[in-house]
C-alpha cells in the first residue's frame, strides 16, 4: 500500500529555459532530493532538452524521470555544424518572434489568443498525474503558456521567475489572460524583490501569493586571499554572451577609452553564447589589449583565486548567482542596476554601482579605480553580507514551500 501511495505521489517540472542549462535550473533541481525525500516522485519536462548534458544525467541517476516535448536534431559538437547553426537560429528567431509579438499588436486587449493548447504537453500531464506542477520561468512570463495548460487540465501549478525586465513588458493582447495565470497560481516565486515588484506594475495588480527566493550559492563561503596586483589589476565578467541581457559590449566601449587603456587592468570575459563571435571581432576592431575572453569553468572558487573584483554591466538581471558566488568568495562587485542588484551593492560599501550605459558604468568605474586599495576590505563586507542574509540552503526553504502547497 506504502509503495502504491509513493507511486501517486508526483511533481512535474517544466522548465522554458532555451539552452541546455543555465542559473537559473539551479533552484528547482538542487530542490529535488528534499522533494523525493518527503516522497514525490519527480519529471522533468523541457521543450528541447538535451539528455547528455552532466546535468541531466546527474537528475537520471537521481531518478527523476526525463520528457523531452519538442525534439531538436542534436549537434556532433563540430564548430559550424549544421545542428549548431540550426539550434543558434532557433533562438535568434524566439527572440525575434517575441519582438514582433510586442511591436504589432494584434487582436482583442482580453483575448486568450496568446495562449494555445499544447496537445502533446497535456497527454504528458495527464500520464504523470502531478500534485502539483512547478513551471520554472527565465524571464517573468516566457512560461505562462505552460501554466495555461495546466490550469485548462485542472492542475496546480506555481511559477518561479527568475528575471523581469524594464523595457520589455508582456504583450498587449494577451496581457490579461497573462495575469489571470498569475492570479491562478498556487504560488509565485522571485530571485530578488525587484522582478516582484516589477512584475505587479507590469500586470497592475498586487500578487498576494508571492515571495522573494534567493538561488543556491554554489561555492563554500569563505574569504578567499586577494591575488597580488603585480601583473596589475584582474576583473572577471561572468556570464553568457548574450548581449540583450548582459551588455558586455557596453564594457568593451568603456575600455577603449585612452584612460583605461593606459591603466594595469584586465578584463576577462568568462562564459559561452552566440555572441562571442561579435565580441571577439568588436575587440579587434577597437584594439583592445586590455581584454580576453575564455570559456567557463566549473571550479568558481579557483577561478577567484585569481581575480580581485566581478564586473557586470547587464542591462537585464534576475539577481546574479555569479553575484553572490564573488561576494561569497570575498570579492567587491561593479554591476549595473539591474535586477536586485541594488539589493545585495551598496556603493562604496561592498562594491559600485551603475546605470547600463557608458557614461554611468564608466564613472562606477572610475570610483572603483580610485578606491582599488580597499577592495579587499570591500570583499570582506560583501562576504559579511551573505552571511548575514542569503540563507545557507535556499533549496531547502524553497522545497518546503512547495511542500506546503499540497500538504507536505
């Protein structure tokens, strides 16, 4: 009877990430073993999802069980390959298709016609039987035609956004049934207080059934020693090249500036995407010595070993785990205001902060440079504040959540 009872016992997770794995899978899947451990029985369901990845593999091992819902031809791993141009088109053209969605505007100002039935999506639902279904976001409504089709089946869902973004609001037409999702939901989580926030003016309405959950740090906190500044002065700027979100090319300017230029200072660029090309060639273009660019690298702590500072100039952010993972690490921050930024920097305290433009991020810059010899003081406040205020296991909080939305 006990097996039969665990058997019934489902969550479905549907994630509208667009690569193969990003930050923001973190929370759900390290929510997992709490989940299986009060006896749920987890799936995973994701458009294209690529069962290779290391990720993927570790949540099989842990038994979760894997849907692919929309099959994408896989690519060999050659650069130039046919899938790879494919799969980077694919994208361009989602981001496209968004875009023009926003620009001509269609159809009643109630109309539902933003959401369609996803038939191959429900007989998957309806197989698994969930308790509840958790819909994990990248920005704060790219996963609401998800919860749409959850609703229609009758089935609990909560949202989780891990981004909101100023200069993009959701679609005129289907703006209200949009809401209606997120007044359906049996909760909604945010990554900082300003996706929150951001999300009710979007929608116009107060979420009551909401709240701010931070994502796990995936690094031990501790101090680590500042690296000697010999060789001069080392930044690291972490995240994908994607320039939409990150602004990357917003700091190569920057550093073109006789200035910068003329000073001991380096910035690598750390992480992968499809505009590393265009920034590789920006660099050459503007001749910039002062900056290289590498590939991630797992062991984060190591890499801090060798940095004095995180520097991030995004114009569109959630809260940065690569953030929290630099403060955890004793490291002081430049970043825009973007996101919850401005919820974790205080400038001039732990860090520096600036608008995403030239002319602001670069005087965030400027009284970084003048205050260079402080900042491993800074780094140690910026260690303090986590500490003091990101909780050790969010994953945990998170899981018990979601566990009292179906009664444990």
């Amino acid at each position: 009877m006990k097996k039969q009872m665990a058997a019934n016992k489902q969550i479905a997770i549907i994630t509208s990430c667009q690569e193969d794995w990003g930050g923001s899978e973190e929370l759900w899947a390290r929510a997992i073993p709490y989940l299986q451990s009060a006896g749920y029985n987890i799936t995973v369901l994701k458009h294209r999802l690529n069962k290779q990845h290391k990720q993927f593999v570790n949540l099989a091992k842990q038994n979760v069980v894997l849907v692919e819902l929309q099959p994408v031809v896989r690519s060999s791993g050659r650069k130039g390959s046919f899938a790879t141009v494919v799969n980077a088109v694919t994208a361009s053209a989602e981001l496209l298709r968004r875009i023009l969605r926003r620009l001509f505007k269609t159809g009643k100002h109630n109309s539902t016609a933003y959401f369609t039935k996803d038939n191959f999506l429900q007989k998957k639902l309806r197989a698994i039987q969930p308790q509840l279904v958790i819909i994990s976001q990248g920005i704060n409504f790219d996963g609401l035609g998800l919860a749409y089709n959850c609703a229609q089946l009758g089935l609990p869902y909560v949202l989780i956004a891990q981004k909101a973004v100023d200069f993009f609001w959701p679609y005129a037409n289907g703006r209200v049934a949009m809401r209606d999702v997120y007044l359906k939901a049996a909760w909604s989580y945010f990554v900082s207080n300003h996706n929150k926030k951001l999300t009710e003016e979007q929608f116009g309405t107060c979420l009551p059934k909401s709240e701010v959950v931070y994502n796990p740090i995936k690094v031990s906190r501790q101090i680590l020693p500042m690296p000697g500044a010999e060789q001069g002065y080392q930044l690291a700027c972490i995240g994908r090249y994607f320039l939409i979100d990150k602004g990357q090319d917003i700091l190569m300017r920057i550093m073109a500036l006789p200035k910068w230029k003329a000073r001991p200072i380096t910035i690598s660029f750390i992480g992968s995407g499809i505009d590393k090309e265009g920034l590789t060639e920006m660099a050459a273009l503007l001749g910039l010595g002062n900056v290289r660019f590498l590939e991630y690298v797992e062991d984060i702590e190591e890499l801090w070993k060798s940095y004095h500072a995180l520097i991030l100039p995004a114009r569109s952010e959630g809260l940065p785990l690569v953030l929290l993972e630099a403060m955890a690490c004793g490291r002081p921050a430049i970043v825009s205001v973007a996101g919850g930024n401005r919820e974790v920097i205080t400038d001039g305290v732990n860090g520096f902060i600036g608008h995403a433009n030239e002319d602001d991020f670069d005087l965030a810059m400027e009284r970084a440079w003048n205050a260079r010899s402080e900042w491993e003081v800074m780094g140690k406040r910026a260690y303090t504040f986590i500490e003091e205020n990101i909780p050790l296991h969010p994953e945990k909080k998170f899981a018990e959540s979601i566990l009292s939305r179906i009664g444990g």
